[in-house]
C-alpha cells in the first residue's frame, strides 16, 4: 500500500476505535464479564418490609450485590449462609439440588448470560438502565410538555432566585467534592454508595475533561455537578447539594436538572444522559427523573442483570415482593415495565398503573394478576394503550 493521504487516512480510521479510551471500556468490559463466570452460592433469610412474612432466597452472585438486595427486600440484616463459589454453567446442578427449600432464587451475573438464564425460566432485570433527555430546539416548547410536578418545581427554584455559573477553575473542585458531592451521595445512598463515588481522582478526571455547572443563592454556591461530553451528549456525571436539608426543602435537588437542560439549549445541545438509574418503577430516583420526561435506555456502562425464579409453593411470598417492587425486565434488548396486582383489575386501575409508570423506551407494561380478565376488558386496554399495557394472568407468559 502506497503511503499517501488517502491511505493514511484509512489506516487512522481503522485504529479510531483503538484509542487509550476505548481499549480501557473494552478491557474493563471483559475483565467483569470474566469475573461473572464464576459466582458464589448463599442462602438468605429474613424478614421482608411490606409483608412481614420470612422469605428465603438462594443467591449467586457477589456478596456487594448481596447487599444491595438485602436492604431493598429484607427489614433488618437478614442471616447469610455461604455455601460455595461455583462456574456459572453449574447453576443447574446447584439449582436441583437448593432450590426446593428457599421461596426464590436470584442470579446476578453479566448481561452476556442473560440468554442462558432465560432458558432456564428466569425473569431478567436489568441492574441498572440509563435516562435520558432530548432537548428541542424551543426551550419554552419542553417546558410545557412536563408534568405538573416539574413545572411546581421550576416555580419553586425561580420563586428563590436560584441561578448557575459554569465554571473550569481547578480550585473549586474541592469544595464540589468534600462539601457538596460527597456528603451529597454518602446521606443519600449511605452504604449502597457506588464506590467511585469516594474516588476523588475519577471526580478529578472527569472534571478536566468538562466543567462544573454551580447552582447559586446570590453569590454563595450550594449545589453543583460535573459534567462532560461525549459525542455531542452532554452527561452530569457527578452531583452534590451542599449539606444543608434547607436547600433540599427549596428544591435545589430539581435545579441540577433543570439548569443543564437551559445550559444544554444555549449551546444546541440536543440530549443530555443523565446516567443511571435502579430499576425499580416505585423508587424515588426513577419517578424523579421520569417527571421531567426522560426516556429509559439500556446502560452502556453497568452491565449486570439479575435473573429471578420463584419456588411455586411460594407463589404468594413472591408475589408480594414483586407487586411492592414493580420493575423494569428485559429479552436482552427490549425495556419492559412489570407490575403485579393480586386483585381483580379495571379499567381505572389499569389507568393509574399507565400514568404512573408507563416511560418512554419501555415497549410495553406487563400486568400481571392472578385473575381471569373479561375479554371486554382486553380490548378496552388494547385499543386505549396500543399494545403499550399487556395483561398477564401467569407469570410463565411473561417474556
């Protein structure tokens, strides 16, 4: 090959995907996917929040997901037995020979054996999802399409005057990191914290590679975040409140999104990632997020999935968790809303379930009851919602 422009070019374009960026995400993505190969068994028991009813569960996964489960479905710290570390191909065997005694069992592993995980008849939710907003060229346009809520809060952060400054000074960084951000995060997640929220080198990082929007009472800045670039999306990818339940009461936790939403369409930016998201429908972050109009997507940087399989002698336990913990589950691409009702359903039920957790990027809600619906009833949902609700009476349906 003759070394002209024409051809150098081409060899360039062919090593863009290799840069120092790119080959990191790609070795970190393999290093957690060779991690997820191996799991560890343990069985959980405890007492569950809403039910109040001892429910059991045989886990395999890492004992930091273990937590997180535990503090979602369990009252206090339940008691945990660790049984072996296993490949994941041997979850069969495991499972024949645990399963009958526990309520239900959980895998977390990596997207990547979602398939396998499937075949084997579990439910698979995503661990996290991202959410994400287009910004129209009119701003005032985007304004009128929120909520109620949104716009109570828009008027809550004017009513105080609030504003924000875009800064790159380095010296600022600090008081972002150790007043605001980290306080912030550690109160609002506490042990649940991701654990480069802590890491002050990758806030460092990411902070040169954009800049820091502050939030402002007069002169005095009390809330902030930082946030980059990628392809013409923008991302907040740190936030914090200075630590003070004063200015949570005011709503300055609403004008960390709304500000970079005026900011993003100052300078035509179309979309801004707002990151990600646990994925349960009830839980406070999604329906904040999910009031000023983002839409869901699959996370392009947390890969793990959890696999759910109920014991059916334990139907009435399982059912329980789900219908407190409506979720977000997946076919490997798809986003899908699942909400349990273990009671007849109606029309305004079905209604209230739609407004409150049907959000753009889900193809559908599955409703599961364990009720036979009136055919009048299927045809009323499937005219109204356009095939965006679909009702189930058995959860083996669900797919």
């Amino acid at each position: 090959m003759a070394f002209n422009k024409q051809n150098i070019e081409k060899i360039n374009n062919f090593f863009k995907p290799f840069t120092r960026v790119n080959v990191f995400r790609i070795l970190s993505k393999l290093v957690s996917r060779v991690q997820d190969i191996f799991v560890t068994i343990f069985i959980v028991h405890g007492r569950e929040k809403q039910s109040q009813s001892d429910i059991s569960i045989l886990f395999f996964g890492k004992k930091d997901s273990l937590a997180y489960l535990s503090e979602i479905v369990y009252e206090n710290d339940p008691s945990i037995e660790r049984i072996s570390t296993i490949f994941i191909w041997g979850i069969k065997r495991k499972l024949n020979y645990y399963s009958k005694d526990v309520d239900m069992v959980v895998v977390k592993t990596d997207r990547f054996f979602s398939n396998f995980l499937t075949k084997k008849g579990f439910i698979i939710i995503p661990e996290w999802i991202e959410m994400s907003m287009t910004i129209p060229g009119n701003f005032q346009n985007l304004v009128e399409t929120l909520g109620s809520s949104a716009k109570k809060d828009i008027q809550t952060i004017q009513k105080y005057d609030f504003s924000y400054e875009i800064s790159n000074d380095s010296e600022k960084l600090d008081f972002f990191y150790f007043k605001m951000c980290l306080p912030y995060m550690m109160k609002r997640h506490g042990k649940l914290a991701l654990f480069n929220l802590i890491d002050y080198e990758d806030v460092n990082r990411n902070f040169r590679r954009g800049f820091l929007l502050f939030v402002k009472e007069n002169e005095k800045y009390i809330a902030g975040s930082v946030i980059i670039m990628r392809k013409k999306i923008a991302y907040p990818v740190y936030m914090g409140i200075l630590d003070d339940d004063l200015y949570l009461r005011q709503g300055v936790g609403a004008s960390l999104y709304y500000f970079p939403l005026i900011w993003a369409n100052k300078n035509n930016i179309k979309k801004i990632n707002f990151g990600n998201t646990r994925t349960f429908l009830n839980s406070g972050d999604f329906q904040f997020k999910r009031k000023w109009g983002m839409t869901v997507e699959n996370s392009n940087v947390f890969f793990g999935i959890y696999g759910l399989k109920m014991n059916p002698n334990s139907a009435d336990k399982v059912m329980n968790l789900l219908e407190n913990h409506p979720t977000i589950y997946t076919n490997g691409v798809d986003l899908k809303g699942l909400v349990v009702r273990q009671q007849p359903l109606t029309s305004q039920n079905i209604d209230t379930i739609w407004k409150n957790y049907f959000t753009e990027g889900l193809s559908y809600i599955s409703i599961f009851s364990p009720y036979c619906f009136e055919n009048k009833l299927k045809e009323t949902v499937r005219s109204r919602y356009k095939d965006r609700i679909i009702l189930l009476n058995a959860m083996e349906k669900i797919n």
